[in-house]
C-alpha cells in the first residue's frame, strides 16, 4: 500500500500538492485534481484520517448531547434516533460521538468540551427546554448546532420539530366531541419545550370546549412504564376518574394500560389511551397501543444532514422544520361510552381555533 510521499512521487508532483488535490481544495486545477484521483484509486492509496483532518482543520465528527439521559435508558425512541444519525453520518464519512451519557454529567458542560477542545464540527441537541442554556451557550460561540425541539431561540439557530400542540389539541378535541368530559394528560417536566406545547394544545382544547380544566387531572410522572402507572393509579383514585388518558410516550402509556388491568379496566374499552412516538412495542400491546407516529429514524437522518450543512458553512435559517406526526388508531383510544369513532382534524386551520 502506498503512502502520500510515494503517490506525489510517482505522480511527480509535490506532497502538498497531491493532499490539496484530494481534499478538494480550489486552488488545484480540475485537471490535475482528476489526475491525482485517478492515480490514487488506481495504487488503493488509503490517506492516513488523523492527517487528513489535522490538514483540513476538521473532526469529520458530530456531537449528540442529550438533555438528560434518564429518560432515555430502556426507550426505543433513543436508539433509533441514534441509528438514523449514525446512517447518514456514517455515508458522509463522518463519525457520531455522545457526550454526557450519565445523569451527573451536565449537559452544558459535555457542550462546553466539545468546543472548546475542537472534538466537533457540529452538535446535535435533543430534548431542549424552553430556556435551554446549551443553546445559549452555542451561539454565543457561533458553534453549528441544530436541536431537535425548539426553545425561546429557535429563530436564532436550526431546528427539527413535531407539532405535539397541534396533535394534542386535535386529539383532545375529538376526545371531547365522542363524549368525554374527564380527560386526563400523563405528561412531564414541563422545562422541556416538547411537554410544555403539547399541555397547551391540551389546555387549549379544553377550553375550546368550556371545559374547565381540572389540575388533579394534568400529571408529571411521563418518560418511563413506571411512571405511567403511578400516576394512573392515582387518577384512578379521584373521586371523578377520568375515561381517557393521554401520555407524553408510548412507554408511559403502556405503564397507563398496567395500571388499568391492575384495577380491574380495560384498557380501549372502560378507559381510552392514547401515547405519543410510535415505538415498536405500541402495536404488541393488549390491546395495540394508538398513538401518534413521528419518524424518529428519519428525524436522525435530517438532524446529521443539517449538522453536516451548517459545518460546511449553511446558513441556519434554511434548516427550521416542523414536521405533523399521523395518528395511528389501534385499539386503546376506544371507549364504550363514546357517542362515534374518534374524528381528528389535524389541520393548520382546526390547530388554529384556539389561538
């Protein structure tokens, strides 16, 4: 195999020459760039990746630093956003790093690492919260970074979002027209932006209705089977219970279902459950779990192919995403005192009746 010095040689070109050609540099004419191609593939040079990227002044690498990686442990959602990101990365020749995959690790600090020692060209952020300080501290330093979710910046950096408000409120109100009154919603940390939108559009629903909202029914025990189930036995402990219950995830609403059971309901049937992200598991449930579907895989795909762009210099305001997840009726959104079949109408005009 041979190495940088002997294809400039047999090329009769110099050293410098010959790694300027092949890394793309404008200052090599066209010809000689195909020339130096040509011959490289022709002997199977291999360039050395550590020089390649000290001569070019990159990492050929993408941060991925999640908020909090509690909820993460257990849910599918992580580990196929991980696979989309590794696959086009991976095409592109770049590789992905985790930063900060441990609960005493702060986010910003696994941020303020990567910059500062230059171990990124580009960072992905997931899960931000509404005042996120990984992003403020990222555009002050002018670092590419795109989050998935957005925050009170979002006008300033790239982003990929789901519409959760528009899903939610769409749900909660053809919760209300098929004859529920008593509505429940398993969510979480309302820091995260994610969780805090799509309480609004529940809230907003209610509203719509005149319905007053009752507080013992809004929860905060989402991310985890565990959780769901808690906080579904203590809704079933009100002296008014609710007949349906929305979850922030589909783990949290399959600890909803477990609870149910537990008291002696039927899931789909005595009380509806809807979840949230589609995981592979939602349709194994007894009965299939309905939920909202967002492409997680893809949305890894897009979050490295906009991390790729703004590291090569893309402008951040072409890359603000809102995607509309699709609902997936299953069975557990059934409810037998409902007055009809469950109508929802996800469109921009029905999301903005209660703006």
């Amino acid at each position: 195999m041979v190495d940088l010095k002997e294809l400039a040689r047999r090329l009769g070109l110099s050293m410098t020459t010959v790694s300027r050609a092949l890394n793309g540099y404008p200052d090599v004419s066209a010809k000689t760039r195909e020339r130096v191609v040509r011959m490289a593939r022709e002997l199977g040079y291999t360039p050395n990746a550590l020089a390649r990227r000290l001569t070019v002044g990159r990492s050929e690498t993408v941060g991925f630093v999640p908020q909090a990686m509690e909820p993460y442990f257990g849910n599918p959602y992580f580990a196929d956003l991980l696979a989309g990101m590794g696959e086009a990365l991976y095409r592109a020749g770049f590789d992905l790093v985790l930063a900060g995959l441990h609960d005493d690790v702060d986010p910003l600090a696994a941020c303020r690492r990567l910059v500062a020692e230059r171990r990124v060209d580009a960072i992905v952020l997931d899960r931000t919260y509404e005042d996120d300080p990984r992003v403020e501290y990222l555009l002050l330093r002018g670092f590419p970074f795109v989050t998935l979710g957005r925050d009170r910046w979002a006008q300033r950096h790239a982003w990929l979002d789901s519409d959760g408000r528009r899903a939610t409120l769409a749900l909660t109100r053809a919760l209300i027209a098929a004859g529920h009154r008593r509505i429940a919603f398993i969510a979480a940390d309302m820091r995260f932006n994610f969780v805090a939108d799509r309480v609004e559009g529940y809230r907003e629903a209610l509203a719509w209705a005149g319905i007053a909202p009752d507080p013992l029914l809004l929860r905060h025990e989402g991310f985890s089977e565990r959780g769901g189930a808690a906080a579904t036995s203590a809704l079933l402990a009100l002296a008014a219970p609710p007949t349906a219950i929305l979850c922030i995830e589909d783990l949290t609403a399959i600890g909803a279902m477990r609870a149910l059971r537990a008291a002696g309901l039927e899931p789909g049937r005595d009380v509806a459950v809807v979840g949230y992200n589609d995981i592979p598991l939602a349709a194994a449930t007894e009965p299939p779990l309905s939920t909202f579907r967002m492409p997680v895989r893809e949305a890894g795909r897009r979050l490295a192919e906009v991390a790729l762009a703004l590291a090569a210099g893309a402008d951040a305001a072409a890359f603000r995403e809102l995607w509309m997840p699709r609902f997936i009726a299953r069975g557990s959104h059934h409810w037998r005192g409902a007055r009809g079949p469950l109508n929802l109408d996800l469109s921009p005009e029905a999301a903005g009746v209660a703006r």
